[in-house]
C-alpha cells in the first residue's frame, strides 16, 4: 500500500478488501486479460519484466559466468544477459518467450484489443 502499488487478482475477496487498490481481472484468458489491464491501468511504468514473476523483488543483472548450473546449457550458451532475483534466487533471460510477451503487452498498450469490452 505504502508503493502505490495495484493488485492484480481474479479473487473476488481479496479485491473487495478495504484499503487494497485492486483490479478485478474477469477473464482467464492471458490476452484478454492484458487488454484489460492496459485499459484500466494504463501503460506500465518503467521496465515490464523487471520484477520477479514468482515473489515481486526487483531483478539484478548479474555476470553472465554466475548462472552456469542454474541454466539449461543451451541456454548458457546461446543467452548474454541473465538476471536474478535476490529473493528467491531464481534466473531470468530473454528467451523466446519474451519476443511473445513484449508483442502482447505493445498490443494491448496500442489498443489493439479487437472485441475485449470491459463487462459491466
């Protein structure tokens, strides 16, 4: 509360507790539900994929030489940056995977999201 920050949860309890700026995701749908929060929210401030998915601590880029054994090996080999979270020690890099999220999360922040209307 004291960051200014908004929960995010399909929980309909938890969104209705006092003192909590909460949103209400409706759909289980990962697009839908970023259409969503870009309309309600706005554009995401700063880095998008600077926090850990898994506990919220900010990651640290750290020497490539200190994920060798916590990556696959080709991920080792093929990746230059890694970053880790100081919390629950686990690694990050931009995989395949982050191609995806990024061309989703532009989407959903031109307002490309084509028959997503927010339920009244």
């Amino acid at each position: 509360r004291a960051q200014g920050r908004t929960l995010l949860t399909r929980d309909v309890a938890l969104s209705q507790r006092r003192g909590v700026r909460a949103v209400l995701i409706a759909s289980e749908r990962l697009r839908e539900q970023l259409c969503q929060v870009a309309r309600e929210l706005g554009p995401a401030p700063g880095e998008a994929f600077g926090r850990c998915p898994v506990c919220n601590e900010p990651l640290e880029r750290v020497p490539r030489s200190w994920a060798w054994g916590h990556v696959p090996p080709y991920t080792f080999c093929t990746q230059d940056e890694f970053r880790l979270c100081p919390a629950c020690n686990r690694f990050y890099w931009r995989g395949t995977h982050h191609a995806h999220m990024r061309r989703a999360l532009a989407e959903a922040d031109t307002g490309r999201c084509q028959g997503m209307h927010k339920e009244d």
